[in-house]
C-alpha cells in the first residue's frame, strides 16, 4: 500500500467509526478529558492542511482561516486554539462543515500526492497518518464515554469492536523471565514514534509474569472485600482520590438490584465475569495488584516477556514513569511538541487496545496517561 492509499484507508476509517453517530451526538463533551467527535474529525484534517499542505502545497487556499484557532490542540508553536474544556461549545462549525472540510483536504492531497513528496514529507505523512491513527483510538473511548453517560445508556452498534474483548484465559500461568541485560527501544525501520527510539541496554532482575489479563471475576474478589474501602492497598494519592470521587468499581461497572452490569458499546447488560477487567486507572491496578500480593511490570519487563503472552486488547498498566529514554531530543518545531512535553507525571501503558487501529500497535509502543483516567481501554497484568 503506497502513501496516498494508506492516507485514504485511514481517513476513511476515521468517518466509518463515526458512522452510527446521530448528529447530537457529535458535539456533546461530558468532561474535560474527552472531545466532541466533531472536534476529532476537525483537528485531525487540521494536522495534514497545517503541516503538510500549507507548508509544502504553493496551490493550496485555506478552507477557513478561523479552522486553525478552532481545531489546534497543543501546538503552542502554531498559534492561539480554543481552551480543550470549551471544545463542546463549538456548535458551529456544524457537523455537515466539518465533514466539507474534510472532503477539501483529502481532494487536495490527492492532488499533492500526485508527485512523489520528498522524504521529509513522506515522514511528516506517516506521522499524520499515525496521528489520525491515534485519534481514531481517542474516538471510541470518547464515544463510549459520550453514550456511557447519557442517563438511557444508549447502543453505538450492536456490532462493535468490543465483541474481541473475549480472550483465551490461561488459568492464571506464569511465565519466568530470568534475569540479565536486555536491550529495549524501537529496533527497525518502519514507523515508530521518537519516544520508543534511543535503544538500550537495561538490567532486569528474576520475575515471573501472568500469561492473562485479569479478569472480571478476579477483580470482582477485590470489591467483595471492600477493597475499595481498605486503605492499605492504596497509595496515599490514589486514596484521595478513591475518596472524593467516590469511587466503588471500575468505570461503567453499576450495582443494580445485588447484580453488577457494565456499559459497553452494544448497552447495559451484566457484566461477563470471564473478559478482563477494563477501563482501570493505574491506582486502581496497583491497588489490586497490591491486595493479590504482587504488583505491576515495568514496562521494561513488560517489553522483554511480551513474546510470552497475548497482549493487544486491552492497554496495560506499567509501573514506569513516563520518561524519555536515553538520547532522546525533541524535534524541532511544532512536531518537537508530540511527545516530549509530556514527560511528566504520567504513567507507561504497554500494548494496545480492541480499539487500536489495524497495524497501529507494536511491542515497543509507549502509550502514557495520568494516573486517575480510566476512560480509555486499560487493564492489567500481575507480576511476582
């Protein structure tokens, strides 16, 4: 599949997540950490006019000046954008405007696709590509979240991609990784992001690691024993915020009638005691992992026993810091603003997700968030 292709097949699977959406349901914005739907499409046709065709297309008009404050994210490089909690007051431009602006882009990179791009706007492509790769991940977990908050619990489809949410269960075997120097880091030459580069050489010690995630059923022991209301599995920061929060189960879990069901995208229905557990945050996962006496990986381990499991439906929670590794240098301009400005005060997730786009994922992937979101598809994996 050459460049221009690839750029199609992406764009078009961003529009086909979209598709059951009704147009309500595009602009809504329950809380800060998630975007309208709308906004999504925007910002991520935004990215290809602002860093590809304004910069390198000399026949290329603007669908609309006003679309760079409107659809900018983060780039600070780039100019003045919308406050991320104000994305929901964007009732205009409209649903159908958005997708207009798409339309436009798309016809003028195919234009400007038309001669071969030179190799650093090939690269700058296969970031885009990637980047609207990434948002389209971001789009269900906002949809979900979207739908999962709406008092009706309404279906996205009753077929959806968490129908691959269902896993071998190993019976809870564990794989023994014996200790000694391993090299982490992206080691090829297809496309990873700058935060996997720098390979090097870690020490790990003995550890043995789950073969499968940890299920409903196991974390359902957990709550049982008022886990959520014993201190001692907790870190100090994690319990604050169990307390204020009030929180008592994982995200989507409700307690109807003495019976637990989970939204998920097909509705509410009781929940399947043998899938993995989903949508924790890190202090959840270490909680628990804390209350089974053993712990999370590093993402180092994580990295060197992957070849021993299944992983890829669910992100897994990682004991690291999200840090850069060594050599690490940010790029320069707006791009240098991708990664490295938010090696801070984050946690490693390892793997990928059901919601992962085809071809997205690889054992080197850093994703990274706060400690206290959950909205996305994590779970985790024990360690001892």
């Amino acid at each position: 599949m050459n460049l221009l292709e690839k750029y199609l097949t992406t764009r078009k699977l961003t529009e086909n997540i979209c598709q059951p959406l009704q147009t309500e349901d595009y602009v809504v914005q329950p809380i800060e950490d998630v975007s309208p739907p709308k906004w999504h499409l925007g910002h991520t046709t935004w990215f290809f006019e602002t860093f590809i065709l304004q910069a390198n297309f000399n026949l290329y008009k603007d669908f609309d000046p006003n679309y760079n404050y409107v659809f900018n994210s983060y780039y600070e490089t780039v100019g003045a954008r919308v406050i991320r909690t104000d994305r929901g007051n964007l009732s205009r431009p409209t649903v159908m405007d958005v997708y207009k602006y798409r339309a436009y882009v798309d016809e003028a990179m195919v234009k400007f696709l038309a001669c071969e791009p030179s190799e650093e706007v090939s690269n700058l492509l296969q970031l885009g590509i990637n980047h609207e790769q990434q948002h389209q991940e971001l789009l269900w977990y906002d949809i979900k979240y979207i739908l999962g908050h709406n008092p009706l619990f309404p279906a996205y489809a009753d077929e959806n991609i968490e129908s691959e949410l269902k896993i071998n269960v190993l019976n809870n075997e564990f794989s023994c990784i014996k200790a000694g120097v391993y090299e982490i880091g992206y080691n090829g030459d297809d496309f990873c992001f700058d935060n996997e580069l720098g390979r090097h050489k870690v020490y790990i010690n003995d550890f043995e690691i789950s073969n499968s995630l940890v299920t409903n059923k196991d974390y359902l022991t957990f709550i049982e024993a008022n886990g959520y209301q014993n201190f001692k599995y907790w870190h100090a920061e994690a319990w604050d915020w169990v307390n204020k929060q009030q929180i008592k189960a994982p995200l989507y879990w409700h307690l109807e009638n003495g019976e637990w069901f989970r939204y998920g995208l097909s509705g509410l229905k009781p929940i399947n005691l043998d899938e993995p557990v989903c949508h924790l945050s890190f202090y959840e996962a270490a909680a628990f992992a804390s209350f089974m006496g053993m712990r999370l990986p590093t993402e180092f381990e994580w990295e060197v026993a992957a070849s021993n499991f299944e992983w890829g439906k669910l992100w897994e929670w990682t004991e690291s810091a999200y840090l850069p590794y060594p050599g690490f240098e940010k790029a320069p301009g707006a791009i240098g603003e991708y990664n490295g400005k938010f090696m801070v005060n984050q946690k490693v997730l390892r793997g990928a997700s059901l919601a992962t786009s085809p071809a997205h994922g690889r054992p080197t992937y850093r994703n990274f968030f706060h400690p206290h979101l959950r909205w996305m598809y994590s779970g985790l994996r024990l360690v001892k």
